[in-house]
C-alpha cells in the first residue's frame, strides 16, 4: 500500500474531491503542504472553496483529466467509484498508485502519536464533535475530522498542530478497518448497511475487528450495554473501558433530569468515584451516553474536568442532529438525520421533551435495502409521532426497489393502529409542504427526518 508521509509532501489526485469526507482530507494534506487536485461531478461551494485555496478542480470525470493533469504521485477514491469509472481506468492504465478513502485517513492518522476513532452505529457524529469541543476548550489544538458540519470549527475538519487526531470511523464497506487508531470507542451496534453486511452478527464481527486493531497500549471505550460485550472485547491485549446505564461500568449517570426543552442534565460518575455534573444544550437520553463516551476519552487523555463539563454546556450540537431550524405560525421546526430505527425512537423519544402540542414527523426513509429489512422496526419506531407524512425512499446508491416503497410502510404503520399520510415526491415535496400548512397548528413540533434531502421541506416553509 502506498505510504503518505508529511514530511515528503506529494501530489495527491482526488477522484470525486466534492464529498465531505474527501475534501476534508484534502484540506489536510492542503495544510501539510501537498499539491491537490481532483474531479467531481459538479461545482458546489465545497469545490468553490477548495478552488480558492489552490486546488485545481476538473468537472465531469474523465480520462482526460488525469491525462492532462501534472504528474500525479497517488489518486484516491471513494467507494462510489467503481471500476468503470474512466479516471479508474486512466489512473490505473497510467499505474499510479491508489488509495481508497478510508486507507488515506488509515494513513493520515498514524501521522499522529494520539489517533482517536469514534465507531458504533449510531451516534459517532455527535460523540466526535463533543469531544472535539472538549479538547478545544482545554485548547490541545487537535485535528479533527468529523462526519457533519461543526459549528465550532466552521465545518468539518481543524487542523491542530498537536498530536491529538480525532475522527469518526464508519463501519460501511468496513472503510474503519483501515484505520490506525490508538484509542477506540464503540457507541452501539445495530443492525443497519444490510445491502453490505450479511446480518447483525456480520456486524459484530467488523466491530470486533475494529476492536482489535488496537495496539497492546491503546484503550478502547466501549458502551457496556451493548449485548454481549465480552465477544467484542475478550481476546484483546489493550486496556477496555466501558460506560453505560448503571454503576458495573467504569461510567455511568445518575440523577437525569430534563429542563424544559429536553435537554438533560446528570451527575456523571467516573472511577474512583469522582463525579462531575453536567448539564447539556442537547436533547435527549442518547445524548447523556454520548457525552458520557466523550468524558471517558477526555478522562484518559488527562484533560482537566473543568474543561469537560464547560465544553459540553456550551455544545449546541451538529447540523442535522435535532437541529432547530426555525418557526412557521407558531409552528417550531427542527431537522434531523435519523434514518435507522434506533435513531428515530431516540430523536422522537427525544421530542417528548420538548415543547410541543402534537408532534408531526416527515420522514424520507433511506434505500430500500434498508427499509425493506427493518420494515417493522421502522413502523414501530415512527408511531411514536402524533402524525407520520412519508415521502418517497430516497435511493441514494440504489436502483432496485426490491418491490417496495413508502407506500409498504405507510401500511405498515396503518396496520398498528396510527395515523400515517403518504405523498408521492418524485416530483418533489410541494404537496407534503401544503399539507402541513393546512394541518399543522401553533404549539406543533414538526421534524423533518431522514438522511436524503427531506431537509428541503423545512428551508421550503421557512422561505415563505
């Protein structure tokens, strides 16, 4: 495999740079002093600021590009490139060496003495960006690299100059086991990507892997209430840590309180019988194990608890995790990117907390390998809402329907006995959008759902 090294900067090609997850690597190499350059599909204002840093960036993918391109040392690509993508097929015809996605961020983290993998399920998005704001509020000057936009930092990467490195770790493709991590943490493991994974013990096993990755110095932090953790955690030589519900954990709350807008507050307590209270500006009793995963990391990393409990007050969250995007005649309108049944149970559990008369949620359920394998799941856990509106399953990199669609759902749903409205969207959300303004009241909480673009429904009335 080919080996980056900060000290003999290259240069690197990306082929599709537009993505979060890529043009946050390239901004990193960018500040190491790398020479960038790369293709995707179409301009967008990632590409835009890309360019004014110096990247030259190419629209249509084509073998041209590389053909045309400067000597370039070593192209990378993401798992939405496939072999017959033409800038594969010139790279390799011009035998460049390549590396996926995942391998670069393998490589850039053993650049680093502390890399810090965020993994599980659910979860790693906001258990990343809370202990990113921990250690920007002990001012380590970290790098980070994380799945969604951070307020904090204006985005998703920082680029420290120490030798913390946090990143988020995804199971899908197994991208993670790629990674060098000396610290590890598993939020939970569920069963989700089934159009990769065989099924839940499939799962497992990648996360076992994962698990041990981990050299006999590193420590992984694992949520001690996942089943069976002794099968992850059993044969391996580093230090385990787990947190969870109740005091056989190295960490766990007590005394959880809700204010007036859901968000909880609680005594953590950690080993050797300190404690600390924290209270948080996020809803929600998933956000108390998130928090609780993110102090245990800051805990072994001897960062001053001061500075975890100002940091987790002052969180306000990431984009598109029950974000508050606003109001409509009284109407409050949050956003969030559930799209797995244990994640729409959480953020709608959530809601009960905060304010509302009837709670409307608006979900874009996300391909069909998904919805067709958690059909039940998903029926349960959106019968929690007041009123479920369900748009089209937004494919993203699928095509076969498997004989499914938002309507299978919606009848689901109908079946157990709840109120659930379907509306066609390939022509967009107009009707859900006028359905809402003729059905929703003051005092409402509506929540747009799902990983696609369902976002638009409440940027569209917020824009009227």
């Amino acid at each position: 495999m080919y080996k980056i090294d900060f000290k003999s900067p290259v240069h690197v090609y990306f082929i599709g740079i537009g993505g979060i997850s890529m043009s946050g690597l390239a901004q990193i190499l960018i500040e190491e002093g790398f020479t960038v350059s790369g293709s995707d599909s179409k301009e967008s204002p990632i590409t835009k600021s890309l360019e004014n840093a110096g990247v030259k960036i190419f629209y249509g993918q084509k073998a041209e590009n590389i053909k045309n391109s400067e000597k370039i040392d070593v192209a990378v690509y993401t798992a939405a490139v496939h072999p017959d993508n033409p800038e594969f097929i010139a790279v390799k015809e011009a035998g460049v060496p390549m590396l996926t996605r995942a391998e670069l961020l393998g490589q850039i983290m053993k650049e680093y003495e502390l890399p810090i993998a965020i993994s599980g399920t659910h979860g790693k998005t906001t258990t990343t960006s809370m202990l990113s704001k921990i250690l920007l509020e002990a001012d380590v000057d970290p790098t980070l690299s994380i799945g969604g936009i951070f307020k904090d930092i204006g985005g998703n990467i920082r680029v420290g100059k120490s030798e913390y490195f946090v990143t988020e770790a995804c199971e899908y493709t197994n991208s993670f086991l790629s990674f060098f991590p000396k610290i590890s943490v598993i939020t939970n493991i569920d069963a989700d990507h089934l159009d990769f994974f065989k099924d839940l013990n499939d799962i497992r096993h990648s996360f076992k892997k994962f698990a041990n990755l981990l050299p006999d110095d590193g420590t992984l932090v694992i949520n001690g209430d996942i089943d069976n953790t002794s099968e992850i955690t059993d044969s391996l030589s580093c230090r385990v840590i787990t947190y969870g519900s109740n005091d056989k954990f190295d960490y766990y709350p007590s005394d959880i309180k809700y204010d007036e807008k859901g968000n909880p507050s609680f005594k953590a307590h950690l080993p050797e019988g300190d404690t600390l209270d924290v209270s948080l500006a996020v809803p929600g009793i998933h956000n108390v194990y998130n928090a609780l995963a993110a102090i245990a990391v800051a805990d072994i990393l001897g960062i001053d608890k001061e500075h975890m409990v100002s940091a987790l007050s002052m969180f306000g969250g990431t984009s598109r995790r029950f974000e508050h995007k606003g109001e409509i005649g009284g109407v409050t309108i949050i956003d969030d990117y559930a799209h797995h049944p244990a994640e729409i149970k959480a953020t709608l559990t959530a809601a009960q907390n905060y304010p509302h008369n009837k709670i409307w949620c608006v979900f874009q359920p996300h391909t069909y390998t998904r919805t067709k394998a958690l059909m039940n799941e998903f029926a349960d856990a959106l019968s929690i809402a007041d009123h479920i509106i369900l748009a089209d399953i937004y494919a993203a990199r699928e095509t076969d329907t498997l004989g499914i669609s938002s309507k299978t759902l919606c009848d689901k749903i109908k079946d157990l006995g709840h109120e659930c409205n379907y509306f066609p969207t390939f022509e967009g959300f107009s009707e859900i959008e006028k359905f809402l303004l003729q059905n929703c009241t003051k005092g409402d909480l509506l929540i747009t759902m799902g990983a696609g673009d369902v976002v638009k429904i409440g940027d569209e009335l917020l824009g009227r």
